[in-house]
C-alpha cells in the first residue's frame, strides 16, 4: 500500500556491535508518513539503540541510514538530512539550571533570531498542547516525574518558524511511561495520542515500550526485535492472534520459552 510512498526514514542493513556484543544485526526499518510504530522485545535488545541511530545521535558500524530521502553520512549534527526528528528521552533530559520555558524553547534560543517574545509565545503554545499552561518560570526540580517528561514532549514539537524543515515529522519515543504509576501512565498514553492528532500533517511516531498498554493505546504497527533482528512485524491488533512464539511468551510474561532469560 505505501510502496510508492518515500518512507520518512529507512534502515537498510544497519548492524551495531558493543564490545563483543552485537545489538542489531543486518536490521531493516521503513518509518512512513503517519505511522504509529512501537518497538518491542525484551531488555537489552537494542530497542533504544535503533531509536538513536535513527535520532543521529549513534552511527551503525553497517549499514545505511535514509532521512526524507537523502541518506545521511555521520551523526545528525553532521549534516541537514538529520532535520525532522524529534525525541522525547526516558529520562526527559532536562537542563536542571535552566526553567522550563528556557529548556521548551533551548534550540530557538540558541540557533535562531526569533525575538525572545515571539519564542516565549510559542513555547507556551507546546506547553498548552501538553497540558501545562503557565509553568514556564518553574525549574525541573519543581516538577513531577510525569510533568518532566510532558515539558520533554513540548521541547520535541516546537516548531522553529525561521525553518519550517527543522520541524520533527518523526518524534522517537524511549520509554516515555518507565517507572510512572498506572495513572500517570494514562496521562503520557493520552498525550501521545493527543500530540499526533493536534500536530498531524503525516507526522509519525516511533515508540519503545515494554508496557502493554502504551503499545495497545499508542501504536498501530509493531515490530518484535530479538537477537539482533526483527522477529515479527503486525498490526496491534494481530497481537493476539499471531502464533509467534516469542510474542506469545513476550505478553503472557512467561519465564519458559524461546525468549532467553538473561541472569
């Protein structure tokens, strides 16, 4: 159905090696207009190292990595076809010295001639999209873990009107629910939806999970990663008919089976 369609981004062949460990191994990834993609598989698999391969922020030891159809040489900061993509860290990744309006708004500060007036207001439009009006003056420290990681969301969607090719149409997600209570949870589940509908224009979205319903709520298309390759691809809503060992084994959170479990 999009064969035709120039994929956002593309994998092709990419293998990655740690020391003696080989985390992927000759793995292929189309990432098309709109598309809700989760990653999953058990831990240690290389979920989060194909989401910073494809951020640039980690080069693959093979392979070819493609970005709005120019392929990319380097890490991100290396080169333009790096633009487009946005990421919301496990972690959020905030600068702690800076507020919140400083650290939503880092990249137009630092790499744009917008008057700091204009930035202000739109970086107060992400953080309404995320459902945190009027925190701008707060530091990191002053927030929850759930609103830390919704100030990373509206870091990732700021939009840089000077260069409307900076603007993300990919937002790579790492485990945005880790270590959140279940409704807490709920609340980051609802704004991915909410980010992807809001924002649209065939934006797509790449995430890694291991929670059940982050995948089954956020995600329409799921990839099983295992051993370096991906074991399975489908729908969500093939989840529970697939006879697929390792998916099977994966969701019923069985200790027997095909999965190795790693002391």
């Amino acid at each position: 159905m999009m064969s035709s369609v120039v994929p956002l981004v593309e994998l092709k062949g990419v293998s990655k090696t740690f020391g003696t460990q080989t985390v992927l191994n000759g793995i292929d990834l189309k990432i098309y207009p709109g598309e809700a993609i989760a990653i999953i598989g058990p831990s240690g698999t290389g979920k989060s190292t194909v989401l910073r391969i494809i951020a640039g922020l980690l080069a693959p030891d093979e392979g070819e990595i493609w970005v709005q159809g120019e392929r990319r040489q380097g890490l991100a900061e290396d080169n333009l076809a790096s633009s487009g993509i946005g990421m919301v860290f496990q972690q959020a990744a905030l600068f702690d010295s800076l507020t919140v309006e400083e650290n939503v708004g880092f990249l137009l500060y630092q790499h744009s001639t917008l008057p700091k007036a204009e930035i202000r207001v739109l970086v107060n439009q992400c953080l309404k999209t995320v459902g945190l009006p009027n925190i701008g003056d707060r530091y990191p420290a002053e927030l929850s873990g759930g609103m830390r990681k919704r100030v990373s969301f509206a870091r990732a969607i700021l939009e840089n009107p000077q260069n409307p090719q900076d603007t993300p149409n990919v937002l790579l997600y790492d485990e945005p629910t880790a270590g959140l209570d279940p409704i807490a949870s709920t609340i980051i589940e609802d704004l991915v939806c909410r980010v992807r509908e809001v924002t649209g224009k065939g934006r797509s979205s790449v995430m890694v999970t291991h929670q059940e319903s982050t995948i089954r709520r956020t995600a329409e298309r799921v990839l099983f990663l295992y051993q370096g390759q991906v074991q399975w691809e489908g729908t969500v809503g093939e989840i529970d008919r697939t006879e697929n060992r390792l998916v099977r084994q994966f969701f019923a959170g069985e200790v027997k089976g095909p999965i190795r479990i790693l002391d």
